[in-house]
C-alpha cells in the first residue's frame, strides 16, 4: 500500500511534486521540473524535502502466514513545511489556485494487479496527468 499526493503550483507551468508514504511510513518525494525530463533517475535526488510523516496501521503489517494476517487498515497524518515548495514559490497567497491529486496504490495479494483509486478525475491510469487534478484554492486563515 501506497498512500500518494501530488501538487502542481501552477496550472500554467510545469513543474510539479509527488510525496509518497506506505504503511511502513517509508518516504518517497520528487520535485518534477516537467513531465519528461528524465523523471525518476534525473530528480530523485535533487533537493531535501522536510516533510513528516506518522502512520497508524491497525493489524500486522507483512505477515508470512496470510490466514493470521489481521490487518484492518492504516492511517497517516502529514505535514509539510512551506519551504518544501521554494522552487515554485513556497508558501501560496491567498486566494491562489493549486492542483492536486490524493492518490492510492493497493499492491494486495488478493489482486492480480495493483488497485488504483485517486480523488482526482483521472482521463487515464496514471497519477502524473496533472492535467485532471482537483483545483485546492487557499484561504487567508482568521
């Protein structure tokens, strides 16, 4: 399982970032200058993210004997500094317009592929369209 968010600034620019957190709470984080440039192998490692994570599982996690593997589900909070956002401007001003996509990989056993679910309304199988991502408008905080 794999718990994915993605986060284009700028509708009319490319770049955009992708954290990922498994049940594990193992990390994954990229910042995308544009789709196609290299990608994984070019930008994995090309910043430091300070993101946080926690993760609550309900059950055991991996277990070897599936019929004992009482798993329930998981959870995970976040947070992430505004700084983790510098190359597309940091902190958004009110009232600006950010897409998003809050994503899901299932890699069960049960499945003969991986199950996909995704808030945004994706065209194609594919959590990098970042053409289909939800508008997240942010409010000056009272």
């Amino acid at each position: 399982d794999v718990f994915e968010l993605f986060f284009r600034p700028d509708p009319n620019k490319l770049p955009y970032y992708e954290f990922e957190v498994s049940v594990a709470n193992t990390k994954f984080d990229m910042f995308t200058p544009s789709r196609g440039s290299g990608h994984l192998r070019r930008w994995l490692k090309a910043r430091k993210f300070g993101w946080e994570t926690v993760v609550k599982r309900r059950g055991k996690l991996n277990t070897s004997d599936t019929s004992k593997d009482k798993a329930e589900g998981w959870s995970v909070e976040g947070r992430f500094p505004w700084s983790d956002f510098a190359p597309t401007g940091g902190k958004p001003a009110p009232d600006s317009v950010w897409h998003f996509a809050l994503c899901r990989y299932d890699y069960s056993r049960s499945y003969p592929d991986p199950e996909l679910t995704c808030t945004a309304p994706l065209t194609q199988p594919n959590f990098h369209r970042f053409e289909d991502y939800t508008p997240l408008r942010f409010v000056k905080a009272n």
